[in-house]
C-alpha cells in the first residue's frame, strides 16, 4: 500500500507541478502589480469590517473557515517535515510560495465570489462553479467536484487526525497497545480517535454556520497563543535569531540536503500549509457576504500571509533556533554512500524521533519551558488540525451540493458524514509516512486541477483582473457602498451578482414611482 502511494506520489509531485505552483503564483503578482503587497492596508480594513447575513457569512468568518483550513498540521509538522527532509533552506521556499501564492489565493477566491450562487439559503461556490460558469466546461467541472470529495473527504482529514494523535502519544505515551490490521496501534490513539470523532460528528451534523461559528472563535485564538509562545522561545535565543535567518537565506541556494530537496519540500509544504492555489480557500470565499467580489480576494490573499509568513516561520524559528531536528540524507545520495553510513546530513536528536510529525516542534518548546513544550503543542495541534477537518468537512459539502445540482442523491451529505468520520479515525491510528503519502496525493491532485482551471479562465476572461481594476478604480472616487455589476465589466454567467442589480434596479424605479404618485 505505502509502495502504491509513493509510486502516485512521485507522479502527482513532479518538479512540474513545484515550478507550476511557483510560476502561477508569480504570473498573478506581476499582472495584478503584487496586489498582496499594494492593497496591505485595505486587507486589514476588510477583515474587521463586513456582516453577515442570513445567506452568507462575515468576511471575518470566511477567513476563519478558511484559516481553519490552512492552519493545521501542516505548520507545526509539515514545517518540520519540510526542515527534516529539505534542511532550513526548505523555510525560505515556503515563503516564497506564500508570497507568490497571496496572489494566486486573491485570483481564485475573487472567482469564487464573481461566480457564487445561492442554494438552499446559502451561499455557495468554488472551483466546480467558476470552471463550469468561466470556461464553459461542466466535465472539468465535475472531475475536479468529484476529486475535491475524495480528497477532502478521505485523504486530507487522515494528515491532520494523525497529528493528533502522534502528538498525544508524544505526551501520554502509547498506553500499551492493541492488534489490528494496521498492526499494533497505541491505546492512546484509540481514545483519541474516538473522541475526536464524536465532537467532529456533533458539529458536522449541525451545518455550515455551526462551523463557522466555532472556527471564528478557537481559530484565532489559538493561533494567537501559538504564536504568544513562540515568541518566549525565540526570545530566549534571541541572540542568534540573526544566525539562524541567515541560514535559512543561505541553505536555500546551497543547501545541504541539495537544492531539489529544499525547493520540493519548501514548496511541497508550503502549499500544504497555506493551500494557495490548491481550490480549498474559494469554498470559504463564495460563503461570504460582501459588496465586491474583489474583497473577499484580498481577505483570502492575507490569510496566506497569516498561516506561513507568521505561523510557519513561527514553528520554523523555534525548531532552528533551539537545534530541535535531524536532517535526513535525500535517498538518491544515500544510496550511494559506503554500508553503515549515518542517514542524517544533521543530527541533534536521536535518530528514533520521527520526522513527518509534531515532535521536533513539541522538543523545541519542551527545551525551553520544560514540562509545558509537549502538552501545548500538542492542545495547540488538537484545536488546528481539528478545525482544518471541519473546513475539509465544509468544502467537501459544497462539491456534494454542486452535484446535487445535476444529479439529486439525498443521501450523499450523510453519507459523506460517515466516510469523513471513519477517515479521521483511521487518519488518528494510523502510521505518519502512510497519512501524509494519502494528504499529499490530495493537495496535488487538487492543486494541478485548480490551477490549469484558473490560468485557462485568466486568459480567456480575465474575471477576478477586472473586478480588481473596478474595485480600485471606485477606490480612487472614494465611494462609501462598493457596487459590482458583471455585464457592465463584461464578465458573463454571474447569475448571483445580475440578479443583485436587477433587483436593486428594481427597487430603485419603485422608490421613484412611489414619491412621484406622493407628489
């Protein structure tokens, strides 16, 4: 099974799809002259203003949807992984996929909002809706739909589910052990998995808004306390903290785990954390209640900057700066070094510590604030990857309803609850190589698909260019209510937003007739 999933693996993340993730991310922050970085400002006034709705949620909401979803795993021991396999030069690349990655986030999400529809009461979109409406072709549509379900419904739940449960064994200790077909899995995985899997169904169960409602509470605030913490650690190393960032800068372009190591897994976890591109983030999007399309795509755009520019390198600071890892020999090399040599480039732990998991970043704050380093990260761990399965729960959810669109399976949504429930049991018990093997498959899948659909929509449409240039320019006239009319842009198929003006047009004449029957 780990043979077949590697074998995919080495398929789906090819050097294609690292330098694709680089490039798109690059493209979109030259043609919208880095709006991540132009619109900085107007980000932060976003995200505290907006409301929502009885159809839709606040901009703040749909960041912490889609924080939930981008903040999990990936940055406590995908960070690590990326520093375990890739050496710190690994760090750097995550940052540069982030930044270039701002933009792609600001693209897709903008696409999102330009071609949401509103179903059941609710507001609903994603890649499925702006591929189908955008470029006019419901079969891409579907198979990115129905690769959306799988990954978020199976493979990307077992990645997060099985930090958890590493990381909780990491304080408990396994707690003996039980056999199974899995082989022997430690009691405390058992206990975890299924507590984590009643509160998951309690939530699932009661919809959209119950998530929404509970990640705009716990996301921020753990996330918060994450970096609260990190801060004392790196505080108390302060005096090398230049060291290590010159490392970091350095081992980019030299590393020691060779420069094809550094950049894959740099970019490999950079997109796992942050997601930009992948066609997760537009879920959340859609669901939001705003006056401009253009505005839910630089809340978006920020949220990249949240989860890896702060919380990546947050994780990344603390396993550097107190010596909290080992480096593994890329496999290629070490298979042609004489018999008996050490598989580590670097080592300063011992060689049993795994390093696809929270343990490096667990070592780190223990080293510092011993007795507390273990326990909290662990908390911390809990509460990320848990709302990240939520958000998977969420997105998977909107793909089901746009096949509902088409082909009407009521039991689809409960079955889908099912299927996330017993991914995420197994996910907790099961070996960390095999979990991340299952996640990685399906941000990739999910990333080739989204980004091919948002390069052919760009040039054949330029939807999210236009709505960017309108919103800027009712900035320049400093206009108080944002207006979005799509036909007078030219961009065709957003039902959602011409039945908005015609409604307010409509409005507008029975406002008129009725002063002038007054007068």
């Amino acid at each position: 099974m780990q043979d077949l999933v590697n074998s995919i693996n080495a398929i789906i993340w090819s050097p294609a799809l690292i330098y694709l993730c680089l490039g798109t991310g690059l493209f979109f922050s030259i043609i919208t002259r880095f709006v991540q970085v132009r619109q900085f400002k107007e980000m932060i006034r976003l995200l505290l203003s907006g409301k929502s709705s009885e159809k839709g949620i606040s901009s703040f909401q749909a960041l912490s949807v889609s924080l939930s979803g981008r903040v999990g795993t990936g940055n406590i021991a995908g960070v690590a992984a990326a520093i375990g396999f890739g050496g710190p030069g690994a760090v750097f690349w995550m940052w540069v996929v982030a930044f270039f990655g701002a933009a792609t986030a600001y693209i897709e999400s903008t696409n999102a909002q330009i071609y949401k529809e509103e179903e059941d009461g609710v507001y609903r979109g994603g890649p499925a809706y702006y591929i189908e409406k955008a470029m006019g072709q419901k079969w891409y549509a579907w198979i990115f739909a129905i690769s959306t379900i799988v990954a978020c419904g199976v493979l990307l739940p077992v990645v997060q589910s099985n930090g958890i449960g590493d990381a909780l064994v990491n304080v408990f200790g396994t707690g003996g052990t039980v056999p199974s077909f899995l082989g022997d899995i430690a009691l405390t995985k058992v206990y975890a998995a299924t507590f984590i899997v009643l509160i998951l169904g309690f939530i699932i169960f009661g919809g959209v808004k119950r998530i929404a409602n509970f990640t705009q509470i716990v996301v921020p605030f753990m996330a918060l306390a994450y970096i609260i913490i990190a801060c004392v650690v790196i505080g108390m190393h302060i005096d090398i903290l230049p060291s290590i960032f010159m490392s970091i800068i350095t081992d980019a372009f030299t590393p020691m785990a060779g420069f094809g190591a550094a950049i894959g897994w740099g970019v490999k976890r950079g997109v796992y954390s942050n997601e930009a591109g992948q066609g997760t983030g537009p879920h959340a999007a859609a669901a939001a209640e705003v006056e401009h399309p253009a505005q839910q795509g630089l809340v978006q755009a920020f949220s990249v900057y949240i989860d890896t520019l702060f919380v990546c390198s947050a994780t990344a600071f603390m396993i550097l700066i107190t010596q909290s890892y080992n480096v593994m020999t890329p496999a290629e090399i070490y298979n042609l070094m004489p018999e008996g040599s050490s598989p580590f480039i670097v080592q300063h732990l011992a060689a049993d510590i795994v390093i696809s998991g929270p343990a490096f970043t667990q070592i780190a704050v223990d080293s510092v604030l011993t007795g507390f380093g273990k326990p909290f990260i662990a908390i911390a761990l809990f509460f990320f990857a848990f709302t990240t399965i939520l958000a998977y729960y969420f997105i998977a959810e909107n793909n089901v309803s746009y096949i509902n669109r088409t082909i009407k399976i009521p039991a689809l949504r409960f079955v889908l609850k099912i299927i996330l429930m017993s991914a995420v049991f197994y996910g907790t018990v099961a070996q960390p190589s095999a979990a991340w093997g299952m996640g990685d498959i399906g941000v990739g899948l999910m990333a080739w698909l989204n980004i091919i659909g948002i390069l052919i929509i760009f040039f054949m449409a330029k939807p999210a260019i236009k709505a960017l240039k309108d919103y800027e320019a009712q900035q320049k006239a400093g206009v108080k209510n944002y207006t979005f009319d799509p036909k007078k842009l030219g961009i065709t198929n957003a039902t959602f937003w011409e039945e908005r003006i015609a409604k307010a047009q409509s409005e507008n004449k029975s406002q008129v007739s009725n002063k002038d029957s007054e007068s």
